[in-house]
C-alpha cells in the first residue's frame, strides 16, 4: 500500500521566485505520488548592512559632511520598515508564483540566521529535503561559508541549491545538485 503522507519540502530563498524558478521547483516533485506541501522561508533584509552599504558608497566618493552627521540623518526605523515591507512582498509574490504553478505553500519571513531558521523548519515540519535558491555567490560558495554548504553540514536532509532567475540548462555546469550527507 502507498503511504500519501504529505512530503515536506522547506524552501530557503534569497529573493522573489519567477514563475520559471517556481515551475523548475514543482518539476523537481512532478512524479511524487503523495501530495507535495512547499515551506517558504524569507530571511528579512537587513537593515544595518543596508545602511553600511549605504555608507561605503558614500565614502567610497567625495563626502562633504562627516559619516556621523549622515547618520544622524538616517531614519533607522524608517530602514527597518522599509525592508520588512519588501521582505514581505517579495514572500507574497513567491508564495502567488508557486500557487500558481500548482503548488500547496505557506511561508514566512524569519528575522532569525536563515540556515538556524531553516534547520528548524526542516524540523518542525519533518521535512524530506530543503531548497535554496539564491542569487550566485562566487566567492562565499568557494569558501564554503554560503547557505548550502552551511545547510549541508548541518542538515539530516538532501539539500538542493539552486540558482534564482536561471533555468535547469544555464545551471547545468555548476556542480549543483541534492547530496546527502
């Protein structure tokens, strides 16, 4: 007898999925007999390295005014809801993008380290595998420092990692792929 038990998948993405990106995800499950349930987690932008990034960029030209006087000036709050505002809608167009492709999803926007957040989730929803999407990160994916290879030594679950906005062809040379642990 087949068990139809749900089969938990935690997505990990760094930013809104395409529709390609959503369809590539569900074809990955396509052959499934047992209904399939997509777990999103979105980290949270952050508000601090925002506001450095902004101030680097300040420095790297020509600043009149002393970085402390341009801090003053930033609304920390403002920052914060700002990109809690697009952390949210970017999880809403995910969440719309997956719907729409057939898939049954939840998610959340985490604040929390995203692979602390995702270890949890994988837990707490006794997941099967995880997924990362996330832009290319060359030289934290060499160091072994990015969310995959983090997840991957900490996880007791396949994890995937794939490239956002790129389909399955243009990802094909990177040596990505589920592995177990």
């Amino acid at each position: 007898m087949t068990d139809f038990a749900t089969y938990h998948v935690v997505l990990l993405v760094e930013q809104a999925l395409s529709k390609t990106d959503a369809l590539q995800v569900r074809s990955l499950h396509e052959s499934l007999e047992q209904p399939v349930t997509y777990h999103v987690l979105f980290p949270m932008e952050d508000a601090a390295a925002r506001v450095e990034a902004a101030m680097g960029t300040l420095a790297a030209g020509e600043m009149v005014a002393s970085p402390a006087m341009v801090m003053n000036e930033v609304d920390l709050d403002e920052v914060r809801r700002d990109c809690a505002e697009r952390s949210k809608d970017d999880l809403e167009t995910t969440l719309k993008v997956l719907t729409a492709c057939g898939a049954t999803v939840e998610g959340k926007v985490i604040s929390e380290p995203p692979v602390e957040a995702l270890a949890k989730a994988v837990a707490e929803y006794d997941a099967q595998e995880a997924i990362i999407l996330t832009r290319p990160h060359v030289v934290a994916e060499f160091f072994h420092v990015d969310w995959t290879s983090r997840a991957r030594r900490k996880l007791g679950v396949p994890v995937l990692h794939l490239l956002e906005h790129e389909n399955f062809d243009e990802q094909a040379g990177g040596g990505e792929g589920v592995t177990g642990l």
